[in-house]
C-alpha cells in the first residue's frame, strides 16, 4: 500500500469523527481551538517532513499488531456511541501504519504531531468542566485580593464579587479555560518545532498555566479597579472583550520571552524545502 492510498483510506475511515469534532469544537466555545489544532498538526508534520523522507526504511510487521489495536478501539466507539474513543484510536492506527509501511523511525517523528490531533479530536462537551470550575474560584479569589491591595474594597462569596454598587461574577466564560487551551495548543507547536531538550519543552508548555492564570487575574483586577470610574459598563460589552484580548496578547507575547529564555524557539529548516 501507498502512502497516497493509506492517506485516502485514513480520510475515509476518519471523515465522521473529524465532522463530530468540528461539531463539537462549534458548539463549545472552551474547545473552539480546535479548529487550530489540524493545522498545527500539519504544519509541524510539514516542518519534519525532510527529517520523515530520510527516515524511511523497510517496514515491521510489528506495526499491525498496533494498527489493528486502533481499528479495535474504532470500532468500540462506533459500538458504544463513545465518541472520544474513535478520535483516540487515530494515535495507533496512524503510528501503526507508518510504521508498518516506512518504519519505526518515521512512526516515532510523526508520533508528536499525531498526538496533537488525536487530542483535539478527542474533545467532546463537559470535558473540562471540573478544571474550569476550579480556574473561576482561582480568579475570583486572586482577583479579589489583588484588587483589594490597589485600594479597592471586595467582597467575595464564591465567584461573585462585590464591590460598591458592582456585581461581578467570574462566569464560566471568564475562567479563561479558553485562553489556556489555545495557548497550550500554540505551545505544542512551538514546542515540536524547537530544537531543544525535552526537559527544556516541558519546561515551556509547563508555563502556560501560571501565564494565563496571572493574564486573567490580571484581567478580573483591572475590571473591579476601573468599575469605579467607570462604572459597571467596563464588565460587559465591547471594553471586557477589548480588555479580555489585549491580555490574551500580553499573555502570549509572555510566552514568547519564556521561550526565548529557555531557548526553546522553534527551528525552521534554513533553506525551502523541493516537493521531489
């Protein structure tokens, strides 16, 4: 079998998991990163793709003992109405594949961008509820006492803050969920295309976190500290959108300096790539 031809066969296998991923990544606006991560994945394939072609070598039949493993876990989902389940069995059908046909060596380069999109068609609705609950109670609780030290009196009862006659809570919507998720899929790209140790990478991803946790802190200080002037119109509307991705800027600009500090930039090759 041809690469041209196991591509074609993967397309029609996968076309109903990829339109349930689209639907998914649509309807929930946590997940609409989604719609980044095929083309991450694409583009780090595109990057290794001179580092794939010198790896090819005769394939192990080994392979289809892990292909059949995800063609087996396909078919559960399809059984059960497990959704999650036919986007994870991509991670072995596609690995096994590769290997059976071209070896070990190109599975194991294609295996980082392969996980990258077995995740993202993995997602489904209410995945990250728990985490996301969790972010509001830390903002609300960090915004609160950071808002306090500039001067401005807070009360917080959960997610909701008050503060004069504002009453700010600290949605689902502003748990900033969203924001970690796009700029963890922006730190995966980065990070598979980086020439540079995996402790380094980990190191990198492993910021994300605190960045976009400060960044919406940041973001739900700022609104109860310009409420008062303002009044409560900076909590809503186009300001709070405005406000919301300017931070998201600064976020991912921040993220770029931690790359530069721990070396950890994405290499490109340095001269354009022949399509023969």
């Amino acid at each position: 079998m041809t690469a041209a031809a196991a591509c074609l066969a993967a397309g029609v296998l996968y076309l109903p998991v990829v339109a349930h991923a689209v639907d998914v990544w649509r309807s929930d606006q946590e997940l609409s990163f989604g719609f980044l991560v095929p083309p991450a994945a694409a583009a780090l394939l595109v990057a290794r793709r001179r580092a794939l072609l010198a790896a090819r070598g005769p394939g192990q039949v080994a392979g289809v003992a892990v292909l059949a493993a995800g063609l087996l876990l396909l078919l559960a989902s399809s059984r059960s109405g497990v959704h999650a389940l036919a986007g994870a069995s991509l991670l072995p059908v596609a690995l096994g594949a590769a290997a059976f046909l071209y070896g070990a060596g190109v599975a194991r380069l294609a295996a980082f961008p392969v996980a990258l999109l077995t995740a993202g068609l993995s997602l489904y609705r209410g995945l990250l509820d728990t985490v996301g609950f969790a972010l509001q109670q830390v903002t609300a609780w960090a915004a609160a006492g950071s808002a306090s030290l500039l001067g401005v009196p807070v009360r917080r009862s959960g997610v909701d803050l008050f503060t004069g006659d504002v009453h700010l809570v600290v949605a689902q919507a502003c748990s900033g969920m969203d924001s970690l998720l796009a700029l963890l899929c922006l730190g995966a790209v980065v990070a598979g295309l980086a020439s540079a140790s995996p402790l380094r990478r980990a190191a990198l991803i492993g910021l994300v976190l605190p960045i976009i946790v400060a960044a919406n802190v940041l973001r739900v200080t700022l609104v109860l500290v310009l409420s008062g002037p303002l009044g409560p119109a900076v909590a809503r509307g186009l300001p709070h959108e405005l406000l919301g991705a300017s931070l998201f800027v600064a976020a991912t600009l921040l993220f770029a300096s931690a790359g530069l500090a721990l070396r950890c930039l994405p290499s490109l090759p340095a001269r354009p790539w022949s399509p023969s």
